[in-house]
C-alpha cells in the first residue's frame, strides 16, 4: 500500500503527459494524412520550403507541381506539402431555363 503512494505522482505525470503530448499529434497527423488524401489537381498548395503552385498531375507518392509565370513544373513528395493555399473549385454551370 505504501509503493502505491510513491508511485501515484509519477503514474498520474505519465498519464497527463500522454493526454498533453500523444493525444494531440495523433489528432494532427490523421488530419494531415486526410489532407493529403484529398488532395485533387488544380488545388493550390503550399510546400514546406515555402513555394506555392498548383497540382499538375497525383501519383502515388509524389505530385507534380507548376508554379511561376513561365509555368515551371517540380515534382515533390507528398509528406513535403504544408498545407493547402486554395481548394480547386468545382466547374459546375448552372443551367436555368427562361420561360
């Protein structure tokens, strides 16, 4: 009974340690895997080492990249995406009818 009371400070830092440290980066990194699940061409992106451009072309692993004005193309991994600068938007026309 006596262990129990010494141990218990040192079982309650490791259980609030795993819910302040564990709990959040798991959260974090299945978001960020479902972003990069999500990820579609024409979605604009921006890397780790900062350049922003629009996807080519999805493979499996990497993704093709055009950037800048004369259109250069760069082919990154995927785990080198920071985030996603502008989702593609959907090319829905709308047809209405004049009666």
């Amino acid at each position: 009974m006596q262990y129990l009371y010494t141990l218990s400070p040192i079982i309650i830092m490791l259980v609030l340690f795993y819910l302040l440290i564990f709990v959040p980066e798991n959260k974090r990194r299945k978001k960020y895997g479902q972003m990069l699940s999500d990820l579609k061409v024409n979605d604009e992106i921006i890397t780790r080492g900062g350049i922003i451009g629009k996807i080519v072309n999805i493979q499996d692993n990497y993704i093709i990249l055009q950037t800048g004005p004369d259109r250069a193309k760069i082919k990154f991994d995927k785990s080198g995406i920071s985030g996603i600068y502008s989702k593609a938007e959907e090319n829905s026309v709308e047809y209405t009818e004049n009666n």
